[in-house]
C-alpha cells in the first residue's frame, strides 16, 4: 500500500468526457471512439482503419505492456476476492455507472493501481502515436501508424493528449473484425451519441517519481550512441518460443547475448542453454567486434500478439546491460519497444546508466530554440534543426537529449526524427527528478568531489564475480568508510557492505547508503575510461577481460584477470569447469605488458571482448 502522504511522487490530473469504446453505428459500422482529456489542448483525428485486425493486435499489444510487472509480488488474493465483490455489486449498471464505480473502488482499496499513466497520444503531420510505460518501470513502447493506414474525413488537429486505456476500451478494440468496416475517431468532445450524463471521468494519479524519472530517461536513452542490426520476424519468433518451452535455471545466467562481428550475421545466444540464433538479414555492418548482453528478453513477450504482422525488425542496443530498442516494422504501423535494462530496485544497473544521462534542470536557451522551431514543425531531423536553430551539433545534442529528459521533447528512433512532445499538460517539477533520492544525489556529489571516493581494492573471485573495495572519505562526518560490493557476472549486486551507522542499523532494507551508491558509480566510470580511452591500458593495475570464441554451439572461453603483480588464466569451454594458471611477476609493469600481449593475441584468433 502506498503511503499517500508521501511527497516522492507528482499529481496528475485527467478529465475524459466520455467512455473510450467500439461504438455502433447507425449504418451497422463500427467506430473507435476516443475521448482525450479534455485539460489539454484539443486533440482530434478521423478517418476509415484499413488494417482493422492489425490495429486490434497493435493495441492488444500496448494494453500488455502499458500493466505488465514483471517484479516478484507474494500471492495475496484478499484483493482479488473485493474485486470480485465489486464486480457483482455493478453487474447490473451500465458501462459509464459500473467504470465509475471500478474507480472509487481502486482509491479505496488499491491506490497503487493508479501509479500508471494513461497512454500519451499524440497526432503529428505525418502519423499518429501512442506512448506507454510499465507499471514495473521496466519497458517503454511507442506504437505509431502512417495515416496511409487511414482514410482521414476530416482535417487533423495536432497535438498531444492522454486516453482512458480502461479494461473496457480493451474487451471493446477486441471486437474489431476484418470483414466489418471500422472507424477511429479521437477528440475531446462530440464523439458519437451523448450517454446521457454529463459527469466527466476524473482520474487523479499520484504517479511515483520513479516512475516517471524512468520514463523519461529510457526515452532519451535512444539518443545514445546505439549499434544496429535487424532481425527476421521468424528470428524473433523462434527465441520466443524457445522461452516458452524452457524455464530460467535458479543460478543460472538469463541474458540474451548479441554477438556482433563485421561481415557475419548477428547472432543470438540464449544463456544459459547456449541456443544460437543466427539472423538471415544483412550483415553486421559496424567496424569492431563485440559482445552486448541485454536483459529483460522475456518482456519481448509481450508483443507476439503483433508478430504475424512484422515484416522487419531492427534492434538497437547502448550495450550490455543498457537500454535496447526493437523496431518492429509492418506495413502501416511500426511498434518501437524499450528495454530499460535494469527494474526500479536493481539500483546496481542504474548507477552505471544514470551516468550517461544530463543532470541539467535550468532554462537552457539552446532548448528553448530547439522547441520554438517544433512548435510549428511538429518534428525535424537532426540537419532540419540544426539549419533552422544555427546551433552546430554538439550544442543541439545536448539541448535534444535535454529536452527528451525534461518531457518536452521525443526522439523517435523508428523514423529518425524528433517531436514536439509534452509529457504532460503542466511543466514537471524537474528538481524533484534529478535525483532519485537524496543517497543518490549525496552520492554524486561525493564522486565530483576531488579524491573523496576511491577504488582500493578489485578481486575477481571465481564463480562469484568480482569484489570493490572502496574508501569514501566525507569531511562532514569527519569519518572515512569502507564500501565493499560484489557484482556477479551479470553485474548485478550479489553483496555490500559498508561501516557507516546507516547501514549497521538498517542494512540494504530501506535501500543502498550514499557510500555504497558513491562506489558503483565510481566503478562505473572507471570502467567506462578503460573501455573508451585505450591509452588508460598503459595505467591499469587491476582489471578482469572475458574472451569468447564460438564454433556453432561450443564456445571457447578465456579469461584474464590482472591483479597488480599477478596474472591468472582460465580457459575452455563455456559448459565445462575451466582451467586455470596463475603467473607472477617482478613488476606491476611486467605483469601489465603480458596481460596486454596476450589480448591482443586473442583478437587476432578472432576471440570476441565478452567483459561484462
């Protein structure tokens, strides 16, 4: 239950005038009808829906996604059984009396199910989108179709709005059928004929700000510098119905493994059975090899309803343990789904991807040029806003991934473009999202601080992952604490430690102290200056590397791990235990020169970098 006097959270306000429903009408056609809420700018689109059954299987799909927690919840079924309760109390009462009724019942009995936003559709010059996030904070998804999909009646009104996605509006889109025409119809008001009563539906969501930070951030995540390949529909297909038939093994590895090298067709390996999926598209096309391990695959789930429609997917991906983006193609529409990477709790994931995004919440007049200029357009590439704003293209990177941070802003990775977007009708409260808590916004300002938090230890133990030890000097306190984590391969947290008084009183049950936030994310960024500055190897005392080399579905393994004056090796196959040497050297300087000589000898057997 959630406490409502809490202040971590942002009021939305919605008014709908009228049920979203398939609607009758009197010439036997059928008409979507939906009704936008009304304290926003008028919205409104009409038209015949050529692809009834694809649109059906579309919003099949985002109704899936928009309610989907994949978060571990016990089983408690005295909510279920006031459900059913309420359900008998309005079987008799009509659609608007019984959608109400469901309403008052949700805020007295379950206030979390109000922590989601309705879907945000948004009609623009070339296409109409919806967008939605989960309610576990895990997954985004943007569904949009080009209005070659709809035979427009009328003029379009641009704009942005919400829609009431109820479980009504659901039962009703299942009623689309291919052989009875079928009509779409958004707007404010005026919609088909009046119900007779002249109450609007209000809904007021106290939406956490976890929520909608994380929203926010996986959207412009897109703007990150992403790899590409593209996949067959049977491909995707075939990893699904692989998850289906087999279970995760507890201790097991669960990612979805992207292996990438120019000239050959990307490859899928589902972990831990070592199941190869090789796609039978085009070649990867970028310029060094590598090895991405993304989670969350089995979300990927919740868009099979829309896959006998796909015709071309494309995948991008920031990197292992990133966000990932599949662009699902079809002939009208295009279904663009986001993978955050990381769950609201795993807070080990989101420190390294917390890193990337812009901390900003001022007026930035670079943005405010950017916005004027959409304000008309509604979208534009990259070089159309850099002609129209004079801005060069680092100045308006930065103002884009800025505004698509602060919700005004979408980029719209499907079509490469950007759009005037506001998230909501009001300006966000942007100060209260800049941080996720005040632990988190301590730690920040302890990694800026100038050697008050260091790295002092890193040990690879074997099977379990790796150990950091850390020292985290704080002049208020006049103390100096010792963090310890312990990642496991995946780079989740498998342990910490800490001897500050917060956590000896409380451990990790009210969430991770600031020193121990401050150490993942100075991990973080040690990794991040060894992957993109090659001359920091010249430096290196401590660093593990994982190697992968795959014949069809035996992979060969190395790994290296140089611990000061220490080299250790382990190699052979990855469903065998491996062996293992242990070197040791005079000099710190030694010891680094083999363990560089011997990485560069693997590249040149064609050994994949698979360092997590």
């Amino acid at each position: 239950m959630t406490d409502t006097n809490n202040t971590n959270h942002t009021d939305i306000n919605l008014s709908y005038a009228g049920v979203s429903e398939l609607a009758s009408l009197d010439d036997g056609h059928r008409e979507l009808q939906l009704w936008g809420n009304i304290k926003r700018d008028p919205v409104s689109l009409q038209g015949k829906v050529k692809e009834p059954l694809q649109l059906r299987e579309a919003l099949g799909a985002l109704y899936q996604i928009v309610g989907s927690d994949y978060r571990y919840v016990p089983k408690d079924r005295s909510a279920y059984q006031a459900y059913r309760r309420m359900r008998s109390e309005s079987a008799n009462k009509g659609a608007w009396q019984a959608q109400q009724e469901y309403f008052s019942w949700l805020e007295r009995n379950d206030p979390t199910a109000f922590l989601i936003l309705d879907p945000i559709v948004s009609v623009h010059p070339d296409r109409c989108f919806w967008e939605v996030f989960s309610k576990d904070e895990g997954t985004y998804a943007k569904l949009d179709w080009h209005y070659s999909a709809i035979e427009t009646s009328n003029k379009k009104q641009y704009g942005t709005t919400n829609i009431d996605f109820s479980e009504h509006l659901h039962n009703s889109i299942e009623q689309f059928r291919s052989y009875r025409e079928s009509y779409i119809h958004i707007a404010q008001a005026g919609i088909g004929i009046s119900t007779g009563n002249n109450d609007h539906i209000e809904k007021h969501i106290q939406l956490p700000d976890s929520w909608l930070r994380g929203f926010l951030q996986v959207q412009s995540a897109a703007l990150l510098p992403m790899e590409k390949f593209s996949l067959a529909p049977i491909e995707l297909y075939n990893l699904l119905r692989h998850l289906r038939l087999n279970a995760d093994i507890k201790g097991k590895r669960r990612g979805l493994r992207v292996e990438l090298v120019p000239g050959e067709k990307p490859r899928l390996v589902l972990e831990p059975w070592n199941t190869v999926i090789e796609s039978s598209l085009s070649d990867y096309k970028g310029t060094e090899a590598k090895v991405i391990r993304l989670w969350g695959r089995r979300r990927l789930s919740l868009i099979k309803r829309l896959l006998p429609f796909v015709q071309h997917i494309d995948v991008y991906t920031a990197g292992s343990g990133m966000p990932s983006f599949w662009v699902l193609r079809c002939e009208h529409m295009t279904l663009t789904l986001g993978l955050s990477g990381f769950t609201a709790s795993d807070w080990s994931q989101a420190c390294a991807f917390d890193l990337l995004m812009p901390r900003s919440t001022e007026d930035n007049q670079d943005l405010n040029a950017v916005v004027k200029h959409l304000s008309g357009a509604w979208l534009a590439n990259l070089n159309e806003l850099s002609k129209a704003t004079g801005l060069d293209k680092k100045a308006l990177h930065q103002a884009l991934q800025l505004g698509c941070q602060q919700g005004q802003i979408m980029y719209d990775i499907a079509h490469d473009v950007y759009r005037l977007r506001p998230l909501t009708e009001q300006p966000l409260e942007l100060n209260k999202l800049e941080y996720r808590n005040d632990r988190d916004k301590l730690a920040y300002d302890l990694n800026n601080r100038k050697k008050a938090v260091s790295i002092t230890q890193e040990n690879r133990i074997h099977g379990k992952g790796i150990e950091i030890i850390g020292k985290v000097d704080v002049k208020e306190d006049q103390r100096e604490y010792r963090p310890v984590i312990l990642l496991n391969d995946e780079g989740l947290l498998s342990k910490a430690e800490c001897t500050c008084p917060d956590f000896r009183k409380q451990g990790l049950q009210h969430g991770p102290c600031a020193h121990l936030i401050a150490l993942r994310q100075a991990h973080a960024r040690v990794e991040m200056d060894r992957r993109n500055n090659r001359s920091a190897r010249n430096t290196i005392t401590t660093e593990t590397r994982r190697y992968s080399l795959r014949k069809q579905q035996i992979e060969d393994i190395v790994q290296l791990t140089l611990n000061h004056q220490r080299l250790t090796i382990r190699w052979g196959r990855s469903d065998q235990a491996l062996r293992s040497q242990r070197l040791q050297f005079n000099s710190v300087a030694q010891a680094r020169a083999d363990y560089l000589q011997r990485i560069e000898q693997l590249h040149s057997q064609g050994y994949l970098d698979a360092s997590e």
